[in-house]
C-alpha cells in the first residue's frame, strides 16, 4: 500500500486512537511498536519516509551520555548511564563492548570517571581488567598526533555498539 492509499485509509476511517505519535524517527517507532505491542490502538504519522536518514545521522553507541557532562547536564547524563544499564541487563544480546581510553591531562577532568563508575558494576566488568588507570604516549596514537608532547594518563571506559543480532 502506497503512501496516499495509507492516508485515505486513516482519513476514511471512524477508528478511535488510544495513542496518536507525530514523527517516525527512532523515537517515535519506538513508542509505536512499544505501545502496539501493549495492546494500545497505535497511529504513527511521518512526513516523510519512516526513520529518514535516523540511522546514517547516528553514532550507533549505546553510550552514557559522558558528551553531556561538558555542558553540565548531570541529569542527562545520569539518565543515560540508567538506560544504558537497562539494555544491558534487559537485551545483551543487541549490543557489545567497544572499549576505550579516555584521556584526561588534568586533575579535574578526570571528574567524570565517577559518573562511569556510578553507572554501574558492568563497565567495569566489561573490559576484563583490574587496571584502574593506563598511559599512553604521543606514540601510541597510531598516527595521529597526541595533544601534548607528553604522556597522558587515563581511565579504560567502555561504550556500547549494537551487536550482530
């Protein structure tokens, strides 16, 4: 069924909608199958095509939300750090471990390492290591310059990827 055809569908029809969603990016197909799959009487309207350009336009992470703290945005963050720990106890099997290291030059830059900690016991778990802390030196940028001529020091963190589900 086309487009138009869709449309004339809902115009001609006298339904009762339990929940009517304006947008069907990422979110929005979310909340629509969420809500189908609960017995909710669901219409889902889009401009355009669903999910338009939502996937190329996404890092694909599954991440906590650390980006935010430079703005302050402490209950985002935390909020994130939340949701992450949900899909992972609640869907493992959709996602893997990226891990990585990320640097910190000063003392107060570190701080958000115990926003990566309160996130949970499974970050931890996650890299398979009892190291707290790792250096790197400008040599170990794989070609690619280091900030500063000088090691640095910081803590092995680690995001989410969707899996190969």
């Amino acid at each position: 069924m086309n487009r138009t055809a869709m449309l004339e569908t809902v115009a001609a029809s006298d339904a009762d909608w339990d929940l009517i969603i304006v947008g069907g990016g990422a979110t929005g197909l979310g909340s629509a199958v969420d809500a189908a799959s609960r017995g909710f009487r669901t219409l889902l309207l889009e401009q355009a095509d669903f999910a338009e350009g939502t996937s190329s336009r996404s890092t694909k992470l599954i991440h906590g939300g650390v980006r935010y703290l430079r703005n302050g945005e402490l209950g985002l963050v935390r909020e994130s750090l939340r949701e992450r720990g949900r899909l992972l106890r609640h869907a493992p099997n959709l996602v893997k471990p990226l891990p990585f290291v990320v640097p910190g030059y000063r003392w107060h830059e570190r701080f958000f390492f115990f926003f990566l900690h309160d996130s949970g016991k499974s970050w931890q778990a996650s890299l398979r290591t009892r190291q707290s802390r790792r250096s790197l030196a400008p040599s170990d940028h794989r070609g690619h310059p280091a900030p500063e001529p000088r090691p640095f020091r910081g803590l092995p963190s680690c995001d989410r990827s969707p899996g190969s589900a």
